[in-house]
C-alpha cells in the first residue's frame, strides 16, 4: 500500500501541473481569440472553467497532503513546506482574489465598461508562483523515493 501513496505523491503535482498550464496559460487566453466568443460569452466560460479547476486543485491538494501523511519514509521537509506554500497560494486565489474578479464580471455581464483589473494580474502571478511550486514539489517528491 505505501506504493501506492508514494506514486501519488509523485504523479499528482505532475497532473496538478498539466492542468493548471492547460487551463490558465492555453485555454483561458485562447479563448478570447476564437471567432464568435465575445467578453460576456468568455468570461461566463472562464468562470464556470476556472471554478471546476480550483475545486480540482483542492482535491488534489487533499490527496497529496494524505499521501504525504500516510507515505514511508516520512518526506522531507522541504516536502511538507512546498505543500504548506502551495495550500497557502491555492487560499489566497480561492478566497482573496477570484471573489473580487467574480464581482468584476458581475458588473461586465451586467453591461458596465470597466477599466483592466490589477486583481487578474495578480491571479495570474500566483498561477506562474503555483507552477514553480509544482514543479519544485514534483522533482522533491521523486528526490525522496530515490
């Protein structure tokens, strides 16, 4: 059984990983480009989209904490501390940022002209933040099980 958690915790910041590349540095920036899809349409997407990706995280970020928890030998440090961070970023986008870039849609969908948002920035300086973690706690994890 302790293969098991020792496999998750390797393959799991790898599909963490994939996902968030593919959705916040592929997806969300093509989408607006496509024939058709206009702000209203690309932010209602994104919303649904980005919702169904943090939920994901979270649940990743659950089974990389039990596996670390259940695995032998007992992971490092600097393990634990890279799943500390990234539990702390996932929180701050989660709760602090994507809540005011929700209001911000509301009033675009709900036909306001808004100025750009520094709030999407910094969402995004998080994800780049996240993917550095991810890898950095990908190339741990194996370092462990060496």
């Amino acid at each position: 059984m302790n293969q098991w958690w020792i496999s998750l915790q390797v393959l799991a910041p790898a599909f963490w990983l994939g996902m968030v590349v593919a959705i916040s540095f592929l997806e969300a920036p093509i989408k607006f480009r496509a024939p058709g899809v206009t702000i209203p349409i690309g932010l209602g997407i994104g919303r649904r989209v980005f919702r169904a990706l943090n939920i994901a995280e979270v649940v990743v970020l659950v089974v990389l904490w039990i596996a670390t928890i259940a695995a032998e030998p007992t992971p490092t440090a600097a393990v634990r501390n890279l799943l500390a961070a990234l539990t702390i970023v996932l929180a701050i986008q989660v709760a602090g940022i994507r809540p005011p870039l929700s209001r911000r849609s509301d009033r675009i969908l709900a036909g306001e002209d808004l100025p750009r948002s520094h709030a999407h920035h910094l969402y995004v300086a998080f994800e780049v933040v996240k993917v550095i973690l991810l890898v950095w706690l990908a190339v741990a994890a194996v370092a462990v099980h060496i």
